[in-house]
C-alpha cells in the first residue's frame, strides 16, 4: 500500500508544460486503453507499459505540432519520451484513474514475484545486420547458424542507448534479450507476436 501512496505521490509532483494538449494526450490515452478492453491482472509490466506506451504515442503523433518546440520530443528520445509518460500519467488521473491503480497494482506485483524468483528472459546472441529507424527502430541480428531476427525497440531500459545513441554497428555481435507480444499488423490487417528487447549487451 505504501508503495502505490509513493507511486501517486511521484506522478502528482510532475510538473509539465502545454497542459491543454497534455490534457487531451491524457484523454485520449484512457480513450485508447478503454478500447483494447484490456484484462491488466494478465498483462505482465513489460506488456502493460507497452500498450500504454502505444496509445500515447499514437495520441502524441497526431498533436505534436500543437507543442512548443522546446517541449516536442521523439521516439529516439527515451528520457523525453520517459518524462513525457510522466506528464501524460496525471492526466489520466482525472480520466481514468482506475488505469494508473491498475499500473500501480501491477508494477508492485511484478516486483514482489520478481524478488521471490529470478527470471531471466529469452535472448540470441549475433551478429548486428542492420539497424533501421521508421515509426519504431528495428534490430535485425544473425545468429551463428545463420538465422535471422528482427526485433522492435519499445520501451526504455538500461542499455537501450547503444541504438538510441548509435552506438551499435553492423557486424557488431551482440546479446539480445528479449520477450514477446502480440501486436496488431496494420500491413497485413492481423495480430502477430513481435520480439520486443528488455536487454541489450554489446559483446
């Protein structure tokens, strides 16, 4: 209980600029989340981070010129991104705060399992292909049997600036760890799983 008291009294201190379009990102946020009927006691952190991470880019993408340029940010930008989740998370206080408990209570659990047992994710190690930057940034490696495997770059973590930075170059080896999520392809109109990176080590 103490730590969902800390978590509300962290994104209450936050103190962000253009609130009016701050307002609507937040808005449309909890519109978004509502729309994926989403089941959170299912979701582990990593894929609810993503979801609502998703929904607010997409919000974002669509009123970043209503920003001051000072204040625009991109998806290279972890820590922008990161402070700009912040802000966008009081938002959704006065919208949905049923969500933020839900993250809240999430987050908690995730970190009481995750101090009772160790769990490491899956992950290859190869050989950097190519690196591309679109509306995600994508890895794509090669292990030494020589398959390939691309793998999207969605959420911050340690070591996510060897690519924000461009830090990593082709032929490059690398460890990739990684976990899964099914994700809607507007290409080819379905749900697929795609190889999301919690981890990234330069070897």
């Amino acid at each position: 209980m103490k730590k969902i008291f800390f978590l509300f009294f962290l994104f209450c201190t936050v103190v962000g600029h253009s609130q009016d379009v701050l307002a609507v990102i937040g808005r449309e946020t909890c519109e978004c989340l509502d729309t994926k009927k989403l089941d959170f006691k299912k979701l582990s952190k990593m894929e609810l981070q993503t979801q609502i991470g998703l929904c607010m880019i997409q919000s974002y993408s669509t009123h970043s010129a209503e920003f001051k340029p000072e204040d625009k940010v991109t998806l290279e930008n972890t820590d922008g991104m990161r402070k700009l989740g912040e802000k966008v998370a009081v938002k959704m206080l006065t919208v949905c705060p049923e969500t933020i408990i839900e993250m809240g209570r999430n987050s908690i659990a995730q970190e009481d399992i995750q101090e009772v047992i160790e769990e490491e994710d899956a992950f290859i190690v190869g050989e950097v292909t190519e690196i591309k930057t679109e509306q995600f940034i994508t890895l794509y490696v090669k292990d030494k049997n020589g398959r390939n495997y691309n793998f999207l770059l969605l959420d911050y973590f340690q070591t996510a600036a060897l690519i924000t930075n461009n830090e990593l170059k082709k032929k490059d080896v690398v460890k990739v760890s990684y976990t899964e999520l099914e994700l809607y392809d507007t290409k080819n109109k379905e749900f697929r799983y795609y190889k999301i990176i919690t981890d990234l080590e330069k070897q």
